[in-house]
C-alpha cells in the first residue's frame, strides 16, 4: 500500500494542528496539577475549644493535706469553699480511732492547709477540740502503751506490740531513730512520725 502524499501546505496545517494539540494538553495538565495542590495545602488550623463559662480550672481548685485517723490519709484536691467534712469525706471517712470532737467538720479550708484528724486520746491537753487542724501531743516511746501507739498514722496493733517488745528488752528509747532497728517500720515511716513522737 503506496502511502498518501501530502501537499507542503497541508503539511504546515498538521504540524501546526499537533503544536496546538500538545500546549492544550500542556496548560490543562498544569491547571488540573495546580489545582489539586491548592486543594491539599488549604486546610483549616484545628483549635481547642473554649472552656464553658463558669468551669472551674484546675487553679482555682484548693489542696489539702489529710492525715491522722480517716481511712485514706493523702493530697486532695477540692473546690474553693469546701469544709474539714468534705476533705474528710474523700478521705474515705473518720475510722473508729478518731476523735470526733476533736475536730471540727464544719471549718472551712484554705490551700495548702493540714486537716489532723486526732486519734481517740492523742490529743494534748492545751489543744482547743474543734479546730481544723488540732495538734496531737507527741506520744513517748518509752512510757506509750500499744493502743497509744496504735492510734498513731501508718502504725497498727502488730507495729504497737514490736515497739512495746522492743523497748522491754532494750530499755527505753534514747532517739526517734531507734525504731529504724523494729521490723517494718523503715526511713520513711520514721520521717512520717516526726513530730507526732519523742523519745
């Protein structure tokens, strides 16, 4: 088969035909192309959403220190105007050592504040009962009888009786320090009785 011969204007006619062919579909690739980046690059920042109004953050909470004779002694925090008896209720309560007239429920609490609930007995003399936060008179290791010692925080019946067995065979204590040598009791549940014994 003898092929078609093409006249030199009609030749001119086809190449310009295909240069024109070749830039449409040059320019539509180039602005489909741009187009879609457009499209990937545009997107919206994410930004948290504003707290409601009237929430309270946790800044504006207060914590206490509860320690002594409720069921869970630690840090909790709580809203401003709470009293002694809502930080001694997520202290899981007064177990049946505490001396409930000993502190008084109805005290309202500040930041950073210690609510001491004394044990039945602990209490010292010159201490006003109702206070938030009543000191307990320093129990003596050489003189305090087992359930003196067990109304102390962190100290049950078995750590009374090695204490009292303790000081029997070894005389009194001379020094805090001393109850390093019992069984049980180590650095750190001496630094936790500071203050609340002496020798």
């Amino acid at each position: 088969m003898l092929p078609i011969p093409f006249s030199v204007p009609q030749r001119r006619l086809a190449a310009v035909a295909l240069v024109c062919l070749a830039a449409a579909f040059f320019f539509l690739h180039q602005h489909h192309g741009s187009a879609v980046g457009v499209a990937t690059v545009r997107v919206a920042p994410i930004r948290p959403a504003p707290a409601p109004p009237g929430s309270t953050a946790p800044h504006d909470a207060l914590v206490v220190d509860v320690v002594g004779a409720v069921a869970r002694p630690g840090l909790y925090r709580l809203p401003h105007g709470a009293r002694v008896a809502d930080a001694v209720e997520h202290a899981g309560g007064l177990t049946r050592k505490a001396d409930r007239a000993a502190v008084n429920l109805a005290a309202p609490l500040a930041d950073g504040e210690q609510v001491l609930v004394s044990a039945k007995g602990a209490v010292a003399a010159g201490a006003s009962p109702g206070g938030a936060s009543a000191t307990p008179a320093p129990v003596s290791l050489s003189t305090a009888t087992a359930e003196q010692l067990d109304a102390l925080p962190g100290v049950g019946p078995v750590t009374a009786q090695k204490i009292v067995a303790y000081r029997e065979q070894h005389g009194p204590y001379t020094s805090v320090e001393a109850l390093d040598a019992i069984p049980g009791i180590g650095p750190a549940r001496i630094a936790d009785l500071k203050g609340l014994v002496v020798p």
